[in-house]
C-alpha cells in the first residue's frame, strides 16, 4: 500500500509516494501548477464564480445549490454542469495545467449537487432532447464531462467522488462502471475531524472496493492533530493496510502535520508494539519506512 499526502501547498515530503495538491479550491481560488505532482482540481464548485455571476448556479424546486439556502443541505455552492461557458473554463484550465510539468489531474466535485438538480431551462431543454430517463441523461452528462476532461489529460487521470457507493449515480451522476475506464484510479475521500470512530472507514473502504473497477485510494484527514487524534488515525490506517487499496492519503494543513504523523508513528512504543501485537505487517513496513527518515 502507498501513502500519500493531500496538500494545499506544493511541498514534497520525505516519507510518502502519492503528492496530491489542491490546486484549485470550491471557493474559486486558482494557483499555479505543482510540477511533478497531481494537480486537484474542483471543477463545478466556485462561490467566486457564483458571486461574480449567479446566473450560473444550478437550481432545484427547493432553491439554488448555495450553502446559504438552508432547505437543501450543501457543503459547497454549485454551478450548473451544463453551463457551456462556465464548463469551457474549466476544461480551459485543465488544458493549462496538462501543458505545465505535472503528474496529472484528479478531478473532484465535477458532478450534479444532489438528485434534485439541476432544473434550470437549459438542463430540462438537454434531458428532453436526450430522450434518456432523468437518472440516465444525468449520468451520461457527467461522464461525457469526464472523458472530455481525460482527452486533455496526458499523465494520470483520477477522479474523487462524494463517498457514497450505493446512491451516487441517482444523487450526483457519477456512473462508477463508465467512469472506470476513463480514470487510473479512484480517489475516495473520508474526511472527519477525528477517527476515534472509524468503523465507517473500514465500511466505506470496502463497499468502495467492491464496486469501482479500478485501484482505489482513501484520503483521510490528517490537519489540527493531537496525540490522541494521530493515534486514532494511525490506527484507521493501519485497519486500512488490510485491505486491497492503491494507497492512503492524508490531508495535511501543512508540511509539520506530515511530518508529526511520522514522528508519532515512529517515536510512540505502543503504537508500534500495537501493530507487531496484531500483526499489521503492511502497516509495520510503512513505520519502518519512515523510520529511516524520522
Ligand atoms: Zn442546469
């Protein structure tokens, strides 16, 4: 199993395999391309965009897809993926980073807000003409997006989704059996505060694992750490090591909550004597690996 690191700032840290960066965030903000590294990329959330322009944000009967409409419940504010403008900019972008030395592009949020949207005219005209069923014509919507996106694409090409394995295609159009050929892995995010709970990661994990087609990679977060939060995390990482994944990354604030993953993992005697206790061997070979460094 890899390790990787999700981060908001283009370091590379010793220790790890996979270096994801945010290279454009659900509040608008763009930065320039991180060389040698996947470059993330939020694609149909932008408040900058939305606010400079708010005729673009996709629409349901309950409202606009904006956190503030308090009647749905959205972590981001949402443009409409049919908005040809708004979706030309975005590949445009894409386009600009695969002409940068990067490793490649992982997309995230590049799907509908939820199974109610989006019904403004232009998306009722499309699924009409479409003749296809609402759930089908969404889909198809969203993976043609994809594949458009990928033809831009030289280096890697992955795709996040929200983690839900059993209702996204109804919910968002993220059609896991047609995205699979397009994208070298999957990129699933199971984002907490802590992991002192963590049966839902070993769930989610394996549900993931059942249905995508392809290699997958969890994220969990690693930023605001304490001891007993990065005890807790390692913990979920190793449970985690047993499974069939590509990888697991962590989001990181910084490059210090990096590095203290490391030095806790390899300084703290219980945790290690826990994982030789249980025989996690996967997760032993990783310590050991940093171990060398930390
Ligand atoms: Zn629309």
């Amino acid at each position: 199993m890899k390790v990787g690191l999700v981060t908001y700032t283009p370091d590379r840290i010793e220790g790890f395999d996979l270096y994801v960066y945010y290279a454009k965030w659900a509040d608008g903000s763009v930065f320039p391309a991180a060389k040698n590294m996947q470059n993330d990329i939020t694609c149909f959330c932008d408040a900058k965009a939305i606010r400079e322009d708010p005729n673009i944000v996709a629409v349901s009967k309950n409202g606009p897809a904006l956190r503030k409409n308090r009647k749905i419940n959205l972590p981001f504010d949402f443009v409409c993926p049919t908005n040809p403008e708004y979706r030309t900019k975005v590949l445009d972008h894409i386009k600009g980073l695969d002409s940068e030395d990067i490793q490649g592009v992982t997309l995230n949020l590049y799907h509908f807000a939820d199974e109610e949207f989006c019904v403004c005219p232009r998306c009722v005209d499309l699924w009409l003409q479409s003749g296809l069923n609402w759930i089908e014509w969404r889909a198809q919507t969203i993976t043609g997006f994809l594949r458009e996106a990928k033809s831009l694409v030289k280096g890697t090409f992955a795709v996040e989704m929200f983690p839900d394995p059993v209702l996204a295609k109804e919910r968002f159009g993220i059609d896991f059996e047609h995205i699979a050929p397009l994208v070298e892995y999957f990129h699933v995010p199971l984002s907490s505060r802590d992991y002192f709970t963590n049966y839902w990661v070993d769930l989610l994990a394996r549900d993931f694992l059942k249905v995508l087609k392809k290699p997958a990679v969890v994220e969990l977060s690693a930023e605001m750490l304490t001891s007993d939060k990065v005890d807790a995390l390692l913990k979920t990482m190793a449970y985690l090591s047993r499974h069939d994944l590509m990888g697991v990354l962590l989001l990181v604030h910084d490059s210090e909550n990096a590095k203290q993953v490391c030095r806790f993992a390899v300084n703290n005697g219980a945790f290690r004597a826990w994982l030789r206790k249980f025989e996690f061997t996967e997760m032993m070979r990783i310590v050991r690996n940093w171990a060398q460094l930390y």
